[in-house]
C-alpha cells in the first residue's frame, strides 16, 4: 500500500453514488485502509438518462466489498438531490459511527443533448444530480465537520467543468457550478480544519461512457461499435493518446486529498485527465 495514499483506520468516509463505478473504487479503497464507510446511490433510472444507473444488487455488491475488508459499512438508497435524504443519512451516520470526517460528493450523470432540443427535464435532472447534490451531500456534512474542527470534503467535477463541450451545456454547466460551489465553500470552512477540494477526472471507465448511447453518439456510423471501435474516438478527448482511464486513478487522488497530511490543500482542482488540463486555464 502507497504511504502517499495515507490511514484511514478508525475514520468514516460517506461517499455517494457508491454502488459502483468510481464511487465504489473510493468506498473499498478507504475500507481497506481502515475507514468505516457510509454510502447512498439512487439505484433506480431516470426517463432522461439515456443509460442504465445502478441497481439495489449493486448497493449490495459494493457493501459486501465493504465488509469483506472487515469494516463497517450504512447503505442508504437515496437521491442525493433530496436534501432530507442526505440529512438524515448524515445524522444517521453520526448517530452509529459517531461522526463523518471525510465526504466523496460523486453521485452524478451524463445527459449529452443539442442545445436546440435541451428540454427542460434533461436540464433539471443533470443540475439536480451534479450540482444540487453535491450542495445537498456538503451542506449536510459540514456542520458538524466544523463543529468537530476537523473534515474532508471532495467534489467530483470533471474536465468538462474546466471546458465547453458539444452537447454538454448542461453538463459543463453543472461541473463549472461544482468547482464554484468547492471554492466557495472551501474559504467559509478554512477557520474550521476542513479542507474542500475538486477533482476533474477526464474520460474514466464506468458505465457512464461504457454504455450504448454514448457508443453510438462516439460512432454514428457503425451498427453495433464495440470499446475496440470507440476507444481512439474517446482517445480524442484527452491529450495522451489513452481512450479512458481506469478508476483507481481518480481514487488515488481522493484518497490523497482526504489525507491527514492534506491540511493545508484547499480550494483546488485536481485534474486527472490525460493531459487535458493543458488546454484549459
Ligand atoms: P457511474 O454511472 O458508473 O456512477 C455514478 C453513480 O451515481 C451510479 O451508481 C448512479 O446510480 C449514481 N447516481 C446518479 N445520480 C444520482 C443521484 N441523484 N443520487 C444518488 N446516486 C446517483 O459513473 P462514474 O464514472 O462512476 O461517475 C462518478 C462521477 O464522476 C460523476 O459525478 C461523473 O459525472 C463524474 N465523471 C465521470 C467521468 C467518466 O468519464 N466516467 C468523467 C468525469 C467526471
């Protein structure tokens, strides 16, 4: 295990969207270095969402995961745009751990749509997943973070909140609107010995870029394409020539960021992109 990477042995990490993808790489990645885990995923579609979100087997699959490490582990199904969902697995956390210290607000989706045909749904539910929860998730863990005088906070924005992106205004929107909110929110609790920062991964390998919509729209010109066919197209998004990357990439740095030895970063964005942050200021 990478000393870098830090102890976590007798914290709580409360990381949302955790059934699986990055989420769940962050939840068995603090577990295994000894923090007990609280998360929460909506486990349940969306009618705009043009892909799959997880399921309730994969709440379990991450807990399990979890467990295995010997740790505990609260699993909520609950939307992190319902603001009394978040408070009451907050306070249900600190009823049974005791307290939350670090929180991973990485619930999100992608809805790529024209600017010309955005309805209003798609809107709603891209600000409402990847920026009112990310709000509701901070907002519920940082009174008693700076009550306690101690905390960390990371946000999942993306390099698409450091950039514009075809199809991607309310996406970009809601990823520009999480650095804001981390920035901000990171000089209100600086007296407090809690650290708030972003991360901006670039393209990882989840389901949210591993699913036929996005196959389709990366390319329009084959029937079936495979991860083979759409990897180069991906590849065109970053500036190393990788398609995507894998999500221990993205867990490395949330777990450097809510380390110990991190209490004097605050306020940043952390890009994981490819070489993408080149292009952006
Ligand atoms: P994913 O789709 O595998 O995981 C997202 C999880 O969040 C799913 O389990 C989903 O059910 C859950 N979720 C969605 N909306 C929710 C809500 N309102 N309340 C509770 N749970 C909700 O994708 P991922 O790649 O693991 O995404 C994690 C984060 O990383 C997201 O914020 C995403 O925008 C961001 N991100 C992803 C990429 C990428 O290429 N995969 C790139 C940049 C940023």
């Amino acid at each position: 295990m990478n000393s870098l990477e830090g102890s976590f042995e007798g914290k709580v990490a409360l990381i949302t969207g955790a059934a699986r993808g990055q989420g769940r790489a962050h939840a068995v990645a603090f577990a295994e270095r000894g923090a007990d885990i609280v998360i929460c995923d909506r486990c349940e579609n969306s009618d705009v969402v043009a892909y799959p979100l997880a399921n309730e087997e994969d709440l379990k699959e991450t807990v399990r995961l979890v467990e295995a490490t010997g740790r505990r582990c609260i699993a909520v199904k609950a939307d992190t745009a319902d603001r009394d969902a978040m408070d009451a697995l907050v306070a249900r956390a600190e009823a049974e751990f005791g307290r939350v210290d670090i929180a991973v607000a990485n619930a999100g989706v992608s809805v790529p749509a024209p600017i010309t045909s955005m309805t209003s749904a798609q809107w709603n539910e891209v600000i409402s997943s990847n920026l009112t929860g990310v709000f509701n998730t901070v907002a519920a863990v940082s009174g008693g973070m700076a009550e306690r005088g101690y905390g960390r906070i990371i946000t999942i924005s993306s390099m698409m909140g450091r950039s514009g992106g075809t199809q991607m205004a309310a996406y970009g929107a809601s990823k520009w609107g999480v650095i804001g909110l981390t920035k901000s929110v990171s000089l209100e609790l600086a007296n407090s010995g809690v650290t708030v920062n972003a991360i901006a991964p670039g393209n990882i390998s989840t389901p949210m870029i591993h699913n036929d919509m996005m196959y389709a729209m990366m390319r329009p010109d084959l029937e079936s394409p495979t991860a083979d066919d759409v990897e180069p197209v991906y590849a065109t998004l970053h500036a190393q020539p990788v398609g995507w990357l894998d999500p221990f990439e993205i867990t490395r740095v949330v777990l450097f960021l809510a380390a110990d030895a991190s209490a004097h970063m605050s306020g940043i964005v952390v890009p994981v992109d490819a070489g993408v942050a080149a292009r952006s200021n």
